[in-house]
C-alpha cells in the first residue's frame, strides 16, 4: 500500500530536526518527532519505516546544505581541502547534535559522497593514494566531527577548562597550565589550528 503524500521527507526531516535543535538527541523519539508535526507516532510510521530511515532524512536535510562546488583551482590543493572542510563544518555546525549521527549514515548520504568525492580529487591530486588516502579521508572526517562534538559539547570556554585550570599544579603541572592558556584560543581558532596540523602531516613525506 502506498504511503500518504501529506507529508513530504523534507517536511518530516525539518520537524526531527527542530527536536534535536531544541531537546538534543536524548529527546529525539519517534513520538516527540509525531508531536512536533501535530499526529500520532503511529500515523508516523505511515512515513518512515524506523527512527533509522528518520536518522538519514535528517542527515540528508542537513548536509545537503553543502557547497560542493570546487574551489579555485590556482590555489594549493591544501588550501582547496580547507575550504571544503570548512564548508562541510559550517553547515554541521548550525546543528551540532546531528554531527554523532553523520559516522553512522555517511555511505547513504548522497551530499556526504559528494563531499568525499571531491575530497578525494584533491588527495590524488596532492600524491596520495591507496591505503594512505584512505585514512586521510577518515582522518579528516574524524577530526571534523569530533571537534565539532568538542566545540559543542566541551567548548574551551566551558566550565570544564575551568575547572582543570584550578587543578593543582604540583600534580597537573601541564595540564593546568594548558587549560589557562585554552581559555584564551576561540572556536575558529582552536578548529583552525588543529586542521592545519592534520593537514600538515598530510604534506609529510
């Protein structure tokens, strides 16, 4: 039997969206997604099979706000990296909660393919190949994810840095200190700084 078309995917992405933006993913379910498009999580199930299938509409609504197109080809294929990234990190950002579920449903998002083919070009381009542009993918797909779960969830401005400042520095003494100095760096320049490093040891013969 056919499903209803009342509802468009988009529609229902954009309502499971709005509950992780407001509630997180603790408060993502299928009822609460029902509720915020006014029915019942059993009228839900008349457009999505699972909370699985819901997961990849919200990737896809999310990251296909991706800006594919390849940077100016006069610049270093680095500098062409970094731009994609940042993209990609600009888009993921604005909904910081959805980064934890990319991991998982990249290979059946088409704008996350997009992303990694493109990527990918400019790895060959730069002399990678086989197994090291392999995790050099995953590398820069890790470090990207992950700093944006840390800006999100631990940011350097947070009560956490703070309270490892305070630890005695007859036992941290690195670790106090680094935090001191932590709450000085700002989000760009923390991501900034850590993509150039990864990208560094990507030029590394």
């Amino acid at each position: 039997m056919p499903r209803p078309r009342s509802l468009t995917p988009d529609r229902i992405a954009s309502a499971a969206l709005a509950v992780i933006d407001r509630d997180g993913l603790a408060g993502f379910t299928m009822r609460a997604v029902a509720a915020e498009l006014s029915m019942s999580a059993m009228a839900l199930y008349r457009y999505v099979d699972d909370r699985e299938e819901l997961e990849r509409l919200i990737v896809e609504r999310v990251l296909g706000g991706i800006d594919v197109t390849p940077p100016d080809p006069r610049l270093p294929w680095v500098e062409r990296i970094t731009i994609l990234v940042q993209r990609m990190r600009t888009v993921v950002a604005a909904h910081p909660a959805v980064a934890s579920l990319v991991p998982v449903h990249r290979h059946r998002s088409h704008a996350v393919l997009r992303w990694s083919e493109a990527v990918l070009g400019l790895l060959t381009e730069g002399g990678l190949a086989g197994e090291r542009r392999v995790v050099a993918l995953r590398g820069l797909l890790s470090y990207l994810l992950g700093a944006i779960q840390l800006e999100h969830l631990g940011p350097l401005t947070g009560p956490g840095t703070a309270a490892l400042a305070e630890l005695p520095s007859d036992r941290f003494p690195y670790l106090a200190e680094t935090a001191r100095s932590a709450r000085q760096v700002g989000p760009d320049a923390e991501f900034d700084g850590g993509l150039a490093l990864l990208l560094r040891g990507l030029t590394a013969p």
